[in-house]
C-alpha cells in the first residue's frame, strides 16, 4: 500500500510545509554502501515526485579531501562549483537529479575551521569555545544551509558509529531532532547482518551491538538496513526488529547485487521508501520506477561484453576512478553493451604486448611522474594500431607528450609536472600558478564553459558546439606548441571561448582518438550518458563487430 496522496496533491501541500530530514549512519564496519544506500533513497524520494537534496558529513579533519591521497579517500569528485569533494557525491548526482556543490559536503576540519576563525575574529565575545555547542551548533547550521528549499534532505554521517570522530555529528543530529521535531525527522541505520557458513545462520549480534551504540548517545533509528548477501525473512526481520525497538517493516534487507542501478529496485521491493514516507508523515504518490528497470535491464540482459583497458596509476583501489568506471558503464548502455574494465598498472606497461587484445584504451587522470612513460606507450599503442583511445585530464596531456615526441619530432616533450627541464615544454603551469603554494583548493576546479571546432568528432558527439565541463588540474597545453602540432596532424578541437585555453584534442585519421582536459565522467549519469563515453564505446563496438 502507499501511503495515500497519489494525485500530487499532497506533495504540493507538502513544500509549503516543512523540509524533512533523514540521517543515514552505518555501524560495525566501513564499505557497507551508506553512500548508495542514501542515493538510492534519494532517488526514490524523487521518483514519488519529492525535491531532494544530500549533504555528507566527514569526519576527518582535512578540510575537503582535495589534498587527500586516492589510495586513501578514493576518488576526488568536483562539483559544478569547484568544490573537491567525497566520492558519494558522485553517487547522489548520479542517482538524482540533485546538484551538489559546496554546501554538500562538510568535514569536522571544515567545521573547526570555521568555528576557530570567528574565535581568532573575537566572535565568541570571552566565551570558552567547546565541541558542544560551538561545533555542534556549527554542524546544525550546515545541516539547514544544506537542507534550503528542498522537500527532504538526506544527511549521511560518515565513519561508522562508535568512532571517536563521529560524535560531535552524532550529538549535533541528536540535538536537530529535537529542535525541529521527531515527526521531520527519520534515522536510517545501516548495519552488516553476516551468514556464517560453518554455523549456517543469519548472525544479528552486530547489528544489535551498533543499534545499542547508537542508543548510547542517545540516538534510536527509525529504520534499520541490514546489509548481507541474501533476502532476510520475516522470522529474521521480527528478531532484529524486536531487539532494536523498531517495527518490523522497518527492517530491510539491503542485499549485495549484480550493479548497483538495482539497489533502488530492491529497496522499494523491501517497502523502504514506504516506511520512509510514514516515519516522516509525508503524503506522497507511487514512484514510477520504470527508467531504472530499463536500465538494470539492458546491463542484466546485455546486446554485448566489451572490454576497456585503463591504463593508470591507482589500479589496486578502482575507487579512484569510481566515476570513469560509472561513465564508461552508461556509455555502453545506448548500445546495449555491458562494458567491463580491465586495469593495467602503467609502472609495468614496458611495450605494447599487455595491450595486444584491447578493445578500447582509457589513460585516466594522475598526479606526479609515476608509472608516466607506460601512459605514454599506452597513448602510442593506441594511436598505432587504431584502438579507439580516450584520454581523461592527465590521459589529454600525455595524449599531447607523446603526440609532440613520435609525430610532430619534439624529442624529450614532456609536461613540466614530469621534467621541468624538458627541452619541449607541450604541458605546462600558465603564469601565476607558479607563485602558488598552498595545494588545497588552487587548481582550475568546477565548471568551465568549452566552443568545439564544427564539424570534429567531439562536436558530432556532442551535437552542439558549446559546453561546460568540470575541471581538477593545475597544467595546461602550452600553446606555443599549437601550431606545431597541429602541423603534424592533432585536431585542437575544444578551446575556451577565448581561444586561450585547449580542452580537447583529437587525431582525424583515427577510428576514436579524442583526449579532454577536463573530467567529462563526473556529468555522466545512467539515463544520460556522458556524450564523449558513448562516442567511445560505440567506435569500440564498430571496430569489434567489423573484427568479428
Ligand atoms: N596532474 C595534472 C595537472 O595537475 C593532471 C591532473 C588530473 O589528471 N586531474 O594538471
């Protein structure tokens, strides 16, 4: 049953009404999908035709993770406005149609900072500055900027609950639910239920020992998502519900699946976004969840495999590239391909013989001169023997070195990140740059407008000749370099609108070889493939069907 209002009218009641607030937290462990889990919420939120927002509160004290190590953190994902921010934005923007940006993601460091410049400013007047109220109260008022405007916001706190570092958010959601009302208000839990094979049980015990360390700072979930690998039954469900005081649909069982497109499916089949819209007596329709089972669909059921081969740096933790491995997922999807991806560390790439069989070459985004030359053979691998190639901010640049080295006879390119001497600087810092030292936040970050030359295969993508893409680099193409190259054959074929600063670059005589400066994946959404990912999936599709 859905919980009534299914001719709109209650949701319209509704935004006149009251923002509503669901706080996600997870217990026993990290990687149980909290950020999917809230995604997905999100998006069925939406499809009951509700107006959702996110905001993820870290708890670490880097002020954004821009400076934080990808084998760490995993992913960077930029935001429209600039901001570096935590990978489950991606998944938020990704799941909805909600756009994220600074105010949606906020670290305890972020918080601190702000709370310890107004104490240097006088702002507390001789007032002793504490963790409560001072931080706490910094938190809540981060948590209302976020929530402006929209019907509900989905707040997920990370860490996992018991954490040390968790608790000033975990007193600060305590402190919001009281002050803006339990009925606005719903606590989604998310907690490991394990099968153990030896015993051959279902085991609760974990989550009933975070449920009680939730309670222990005075915090009770509404709802409680147990993450395992198989559907809980009703025994199961009534056991966890009886000895974490909540009701028994309020038990869902968040199981492992096949992609992660499911998960909204699987949750609304559990009654999630029912019992969501109860615990926050909200009156809203049916979700009509039709394009997710397209999708789940199509990537169940697929027309094709295909195989990328990414060629980069952090290929033991494919977190880091959790946004290329989602584009490059969608882009096969208008296709009718399942796209998998196979990683090849480009410290270890001595010649071409580990890219012999690839179907399609992907050179992703870095930093420093690390495994630098193995991107460049993959690049040249690629440009000689007619792999569809793309190229991804870094990927563009050494696209650029080993273009200016093997075709247009600049021995020893290079971009000065790699080798400040080299005697052909194709990559380089734009004046000013150099001064800067601090590292947080001053690369060319967000959203930057882009003209495409007429005519060229990014612009065919496309279909238009003007567009904005997001950006996390500090090196650019060194146009002194512009007509050289473009002598020897490149294709400048995306340029700011001022013409000074190259973003794409393209080889004409090439099944696929295109290279941006900027991060088109971030933009890539499941039922909106990013245009560049399509173009390239589709040429690896031609160029294996005209193969077999
Ligand atoms: N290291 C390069 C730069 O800073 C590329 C960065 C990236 O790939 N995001 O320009």
């Amino acid at each position: 049953m859905d919980s009534l209002g299914r001719d709109g009218l209650g949701v319209r009641q509704m935004r006149t009404r009251q923002t509503k607030y669901i706080f996600v937290t997870g217990g026993v462990m990290s990687s149980l999908g909290k950020g999917l889990a809230s995604a997905s919420i999100g998006a069925l939120l939406e499809a009951r035709g509700l107006n959702v927002t996110f905001l993820k509160l870290d708890p670490y004290l880097n002020v954004d993770p821009g400076t934080m190590n990808p084998f760490q953190h995993g992913e960077v994902y930029v935001t429209e406005d600039g901001a570096e921010t935590d990978l489950d934005l991606g998944h938020y923007e990704r799941f909805t149609t909600s756009d994220m940006g600074k105010v949606n993601n906020v670290t305890a460091g972020r918080i601190y900072d702000t709370v310890l410049s107004k104490e240097r400013h006088g702002d507390y007047l001789g007032g002793t500055v504490q963790v409560v109220p001072h931080i706490t109260d910094a938190i809540q008022e981060r948590i209302a900027v976020a929530a402006e405007g929209v019907d509900v916001i989905l707040v997920e706190i990370g860490g996992t609950v018991g954490d040390i570092e968790s608790l000033p958010f975990l007193e600060a959601i305590r402190q919001f639910r009281a002050s803006v009302g339990r009925q606005h208000t719903c606590f989604v839990h998310v907690a490991p239920v394990l099968y153990l094979s030896a015993a051959g049980e279902l085991k609760t015990k974990p989550v009933q020992h975070s449920v009680k360390e939730l309670q222990s700072v005075g915090l009770a979930p509404d709802i409680i998502l147990c993450r395992t690998d198989r559907f809980l039954d009703k025994a199961i469900k009534a056991k966890i519900g009886l000895f974490c005081n909540v009701d028994d649909d309020a038990v869902i069982t968040a199981k492992d699946v096949d992609t992660i497109y499911e998960v909204p499916l699987v949750f609304h089949q559990e009654g999630l976004d029912e019992k969501v819209s109860q615990v926050l007596n909200m009156w809203t329709g049916r979700p009509d969840l039709r394009k997710w089972e397209e999708v789940v669909q199509t990537l169940r059921e697929p027309k094709l495999e295909l195989t990328i081969t990414m060629v980069g740096k952090y290929v033991d933790l494919t977190e880091s590239y959790k946004s290329l491995n989602e584009a490059l997922v969608h882009g096969g999807i208008p296709t009718g391909a399942r796209v998998k991806i196979e990683y090849v560390d480009s410290e270890k790439l001595e010649d071409g013989t580990a890219l012999r069989d690839s179907q399609g070459i992907l050179v992703p985004h870095g930093f420093g001169s690390r495994g630098t030359e193995g991107k460049i053979r993959a690049v040249q691998f690629a440009r000689e023997n007619d792999i569809p190639f793309l190229g991804i901010c870094f990927g563009m640049q050494m696209a650029v070195c080993e273009f200016a080295r093997n075709v247009a006879g600049c021995e020893g390119a290079n971009s000065t990140e790699i080798d400040v001497n080299t005697p052909h600087p194709v990559i380089s810092l734009l004046p000013g740059q150099e001064s800067i030292e601090d590292k947080g936040a001053t690369m060319r970050l967000g959203s930057y407008p882009c003209t495409l030359v007429p005519g060229s295969r990014a612009a065919l993508a496309y279909g238009c000749t003007e567009i904005a893409e997001r950006h996390r680099h500090r090196y650019e193409f060194n146009n002194e370099y512009l007509e050289r190259l473009e002598a020897a054959g490149m294709v400048f074929s995306g340029r700011s609108p001022d013409g000074k600063l190259v973003e794409i670059v393209e080889l004409p005589d090439h099944p696929f070889f295109v290279a941006s400066q900027f991060h088109p994946e971030f933009k890539s959404k499941p039922f909106a493939p990013h245009p560049l990912f399509q173009a390239f999936i589709e040429a690896v599709a031609k160029r294996q069907a005209a193969k077999s």
